[in-house]
C-alpha cells in the first residue's frame, strides 16, 4: 500500500506537504507508506480524524475546535468500546485518508468538504450532543461507506 497522500504526474510529490520529493523519498516514505517514520508527519500527527479534519479545516477551523474534540472524544469513549468498534476505527484509518485525498484532486474540494461538514459532521456532532451515541455512529460509518464506494 502506498501513502494516499502520495501523487505521481511526471514527478513525485506529497499532496499534504504540496512539496516535491526526490526518488529516494518516494522509495522510503512513499512507496511503502510508513506513517510513523514519514518526516513529513513525524511529530505532526493528528488523532487520526481526517475526513472530519479536512471538513473542519476547509471551514478554517483550528485542530482543536469543538466538532473534533466531540468526535475525537466520541471515537475514543464510545466507538471502541463497541464490539467490533476498534476495527470499524481501523477500517476508517485506511480508507479516510484515501477519501481526503480523492476530494483534495477536486477542482471543489473546499466546496465538497464543506458539503460533508453540513452533511455529516454537524448533524453527528448534534446528535452526540443530545446523547444519541447509536444514530450518531451509524450516520457516521454509512456516510464513510457511501464516500468509500464513491471513490473504489
């Protein structure tokens, strides 16, 4: 598996840094996606939520804004503690990043990120707010999937 953030058009490039990288990068980082040892996100790592991070970043929110500290707080005390959570949170490392990275090709990309926060994060962060942790989970993981099929 390569790294979803990694571009290829007679060049190599990384999308998050929006930075060329040389052959050598590409073997090391690249080619085999090690997320722990990319210096591009090496002490930079975030908690993992990046569909909602790009959704809250094109909105101009910070890291730490309410809608993904709710979520993040959501994931960690609700999520995976459910049977089968863990694996629901390691299916959405895999294919969210993939997702981001599809939208981010887009000539709209700030205009469909912002459609998902409308969509998606509000209604669920709304939801886990009035205490309705199942239909927030469910809203969430289908509309995931719908994006993952729009994408495959």
């Amino acid at each position: 598996m390569s790294c979803p953030y990694y571009w290829y058009n007679h060049h190599y490039a990384c999308r998050k840094s929006g930075k060329d990288v040389n052959e050598d990068t590409y073997q090391k980082y690249c080619k085999n996606y090690n997320y722990g040892d990319c210096p591009i996100y090496k002490g930079n790592e975030s908690s993992g939520c990046f569909l909602t991070s790009a959704c809250t970043e094109a909105k101009g929110l910070p890291d730490d804004c309410y809608e993904l500290t709710t979520l993040r707080k959501f994931r960690d005390e609700y999520l995976a503690k459910q049977e089968c959570g863990k694996c629901e949170i390691d299916h959405y490392y895999q294919v969210a990043p993939v997702i981001v990275a599809k939208i981010h090709s887009d000539t709209n990309a700030k205009a469909v990120f912002e459609k998902i926060y409308a969509e998606l994060v509000a209604p669920c962060v709304k939801l886990i707010e009035d205490g309705d942790l199942v239909t927030a989970h469910s809203k969430y993981r289908e509309y995931v999937l719908m994006l993952e099929r729009g994408i495959a």
